[in-house]
C-alpha cells in the first residue's frame, strides 16, 4: 500500500514539482488548496496539480471561518506586529494547518507538506500548528531537503515532465494575498535603501495620483464590525468594501524591515486598506468604552499577542486564555466610529457608544464644569508624596 501524503498546494512552481518529487518517492499526493480571499481562479492550478499526477486536488473555502475565527480576534486584541503589520499573511498560516490536518485525517494520510522554505516564518506556523493538532502526522518540507537549489531547475524538472508552468510572466516580487491584506517582497525590494517601485503595488496601484477624500461610519457590536454607513453587512463584505474604498487613496501601504522569527531581519511591503481603517477605529472605540487600566493592560498585551500570531502560537493555552480576557473586555465595545479617509491616511473624527465613559460635564471647561478643582491638590501631593525628597538623597 503507498504511503499518502497531503500537500499544501499553491499551484505555483515550488508546490506543482513537489507533486512528482513526492511520486518519485513513492507517495500517492492529494492536494489541498485553501481559499482564504486570495481572488484568483484556481482552475488552472487544479489542471496543472492533476497533469502533474495529484491522485486528489481538494479545494476549501475557508473565506468566512477565517474572518470571523481569525481576523475579527486579531482585530479585538489591536494585534500589529512590531507596532505596524497587521499579519494579514500570519494569520492566514493557522487556519490553512489547520484545515490541512483536518484532510489529512479525512484522507487517512500518514504526512503532510507544504512548499514553504528553509529561512521563512511560514514553515514554523504551519509545521508547529500540526504538531499541535495531530502529532501523529509526520510534515515533509520537500524545498528544506530536495536536490534543487535553484529556480531554474525546478524549471527543468517540471519541463522533464511535461508540467505546463508559465515562466513569461513571473513578477520579481513575492506575493502572497488574502481577505485581510497582500505582502509583497524580493526583488529591488531586497534593498532597505530602494524606494517601493509603482509597480510591486497591487491593491492601491495608482494611489499616489488620488485626491479629495471621503468619510465612513462604521458601526461595532462587541468590538466586531456589523455595518458601514448605515447598512448592515457581514464581515466579508465589509472587509472588501473598506478594501476598495481605501486602496484608492493609498491607505493601509506599509514598508518596514521587520524581524523574523527565524533570525532574519526582512524588507516588506504591505497592503492592508480594511485593516488599517478597522484596527485604527476599533481602538479609537475602545477609548471611550474601557476603563483607564483595562485600556493600559490590553495595549500591553497586544503586543505579545501579536508576537504569538506571527511566530505560529495560535494554538497554545496562553493564546486561549488571552482570548477570553479580550473577549470580556469586548462586551461593551459597541457604538460608532467616523473615519476620514484621505490620500495615505484615516483619521478618526467621531466616536459614540451606549456605553460611553466619556462625561462632557466632567472634561468641559465651560460654566457647566462639574470637576472638583480642589480635589487635585490632595490628589497631586498623595501621588508625589512617595518621591520627596528623592532628589536630596541622590546629592549626598
């Protein structure tokens, strides 16, 4: 009996080769594609995955799983990594593992694969999500151990057997793409110095020519977005829509050197337009909903909750237990949020919530001020009583 294995399956070069090499070996390969909001049309995959000798291609929708189990806990915790990515790529990693084991299992398949490289955070995200959901299951990462070093030869491999790849039209940048955002890198963006060229953007190409601007409202329930401008829309559409609206100014571009898990220090472009309007508005929501310490703590935490994204924690305790602290300092994250957006910017101008702790009564410097002014000296001496004489003690 062969032995089977499930392949995470692109349709790129890398993964189409895999098929053979894996064949060579003697696996029966079952391919399995994941659609988290990439847009593309996998038709062409799926031919090439089966002329390349796929006994299986299965391809999932995974479009709203990853929206409302992924995206939307990132969004409650403010997660960006590093103080600027939105892990748009990161959190896509979990969810694709974790939809690789469950075919993995429906399949009785003894490993698992993906076409990830050596020097990359995807391989640690997905391989220690499997270790954790099915320990079992043995993960091959044919690219870390293959006797191809080059792209040129993966070329010459799949020509030897007769797997159709489109080379003319291979864009010096990687890309990878989903509901949430699109990183790109390599090429001329290999050099931190080298300005981002017009041509590496994808979703807000031209946006450098974009005047004049427009405003959104966008309505939350329990730190989840549910409407934009007055109508009730489900998360995916929500996203798309604040997509396309932000693109078209430039919103969302980010270009950072980041580090990575591995080691490595990496140059990234970034485009996220419904991230960067949802995430700034969501916090700015959350100003007027949370107490002063709730506030303090969670942005402490959301660093580290970001960090756990991106390194490949998903499924941890720690994880879980972050959620449910998040998930209660949520219940009252409802209201209103009105965002400016502008070439390259969103700025929001308005909040308003039902469960406000804003009092204009006690912030407002006109006669209808209800604060204690003498409340403040007491308040001021309490506060530097532990400090006095702090400054004579260091001069002795």
């Amino acid at each position: 009996m062969k032995k089977k294995v499930v392949l995470a399956y692109s349709g790129g070069l890398d993964t189409s080769v895999c098929i053979p090499w894996f064949m060579d070996r003697g696996y029966e390969v079952v391919c399995f594609m994941a659609d988290v909001g990439q847009g593309q049309d996998v038709k062409p995959a799926i031919e090439r995955g089966k002329i390349a000798g796929a006994k299986k291609i299965i391809v999932s929708d995974l479009k709203e799983q990853f929206v409302t189990d992924y995206i939307w806990p990132a969004l409650k915790a403010n997660a960006w990594y590093e103080g600027r990515y939105c892990l748009a790529t990161s959190l896509s990693r979990p969810l694709i593992a974790q939809e690789l084991v469950r075919v993995a299992q429906a399949e009785k398949a003894t490993a698992v694969a993906h076409g990830c490289t050596g020097k990359g955070n995807d391989q640690v995200r997905i391989e220690m999500s499997v270790q954790i959901l099915d320990p079992k299951l043995e993960i091959i990462a044919p690219l870390r151990i293959w006797e191809m070093k080059s792209r040129d030869q993966e070329i010459e491999y799949a020509r030897k057997r007769g797997i159709p790849i489109d080379v003319s039209k291979k864009s010096p940048y990687s890309t990878d793409k989903n509901l949430w955002g699109v990183s790109i890198e390599s090429g001329v963006l290999e050099d931190p110095w080298t300005a981002p060229p017009a041509d590496c953007y994808i979703w807000t190409k031209g946006a450098e020519k974009s005047k004049g601007g427009e405003s959104v409202v966008i309505d939350f329930v329990k730190g989840i977005p549910v409407g934009l401008n007055g109508k009730k829309m489900g998360g995916q559409e929500l996203i798309k829509t604040l997509n396309a609206k932000g693109a078209k100014y430039g919103i969302g571009r980010v270009d950072m050197v980041e580090n990575r898990f591995v080691g490595i220090k990496s140059r990234e472009i970034y485009e996220a337009p419904a991230a960067a309007i949802l995430l700034n508005a969501h916090r700015d929501l959350e100003s007027v909903t949370l107490d002063r310490q709730t506030t303090q703590f969670k942005d402490e935490i959301a660093g580290r909750y970001a960090r756990m994204i991106y390194e490949g924690f998903w499924f941890t305790d720690l994880k879980r237990s972050l959620d449910a602290f998040i998930d209660d300092t949520q219940k009252r994250v409802t209201g209103s949020v009105r965002v400016a957006l502008k070439p390259h910017v969103a700025i929001v101008t308005g909040r308003k919530s039902p469960y406000s702790l804003y009092q204009e009564s006690l912030a407002t410097y006109t006669e209808k001020d209800a604060f204690d002014h003498k409340l403040a000296k007491g308040f001021i001496d309490i506060t530097a009583l532990p400090f006095k004489g702090q400054r004579a003690r260091g001069k002795k």
